[in-house]
C-alpha cells in the first residue's frame, strides 16, 4: 500500500503542471477549439459556456498564478487526505483467552 500511496502524491501533485497539456491535447489550442477534437464535442454539447471558454483559456496560456496556486490548494488537500488514508494503522486483538 505504500507504494500506491506515493502514487496518489503524485497524481495529486501532478495536476498543476499536467492540466494546461491535457486540456491542449484534449484541443482547447491557442488557435481555438481543434475541428473533431474531445474539445468540439464538449462545445457541441454544452455550446459557449463559461466552462468552455473556461477551459480554452487554460489550454490556451496556461492557468496563470491564481491558477497555479488554486490547483496547488486544491492538491495539497488532496495529498493531505491521502496522507491520512495511507497513515492509519489497524492493530486486531485476539478477544479470546
């Protein structure tokens, strides 16, 4: 289980440096929204949201210090949490004489 907790720490860490190349590989480009990406098909179903406009912003410059360091919150709660999953030990006693 340690190991799958070092995991978790990195994906929680990772989502500051990874969302702006997912978002640009989902194709919220600097040039637009890419024809026949995940990113059209988003806008197709959800037309010209804040949500969308929200995401081809990030994949367009990047998320900026607010950004950054609302997802760098948002991962220090999540490596917290998973801190303290990992670090709770179960100890069984025998009942029994």
């Amino acid at each position: 289980t340690v190991n799958l907790c070092f995991l978790y720490y990195g994906l929680a860490g990772g989502t500051v440096v990874l969302t702006p190349a997912v978002l640009t590989g989902m194709g919220f480009t600097a040039a637009g929204i890419a024809g026949g990406s995940i990113a059209a098909q988003l806008m197709s179903i959800f037309g010209s949201t804040w949500l969308i406009s929200l995401l081809q912003s990030i994949g367009a410059t990047g998320m900026g210090w607010f950004g950054n360091s609302l997802w760098g919150v948002f991962g220090g709660f999540i490596g917290n949490q998973i801190s303290f999953i990992c670090n709770i030990t179960v100890v069984y006693k025998d009942t029994e004489p």
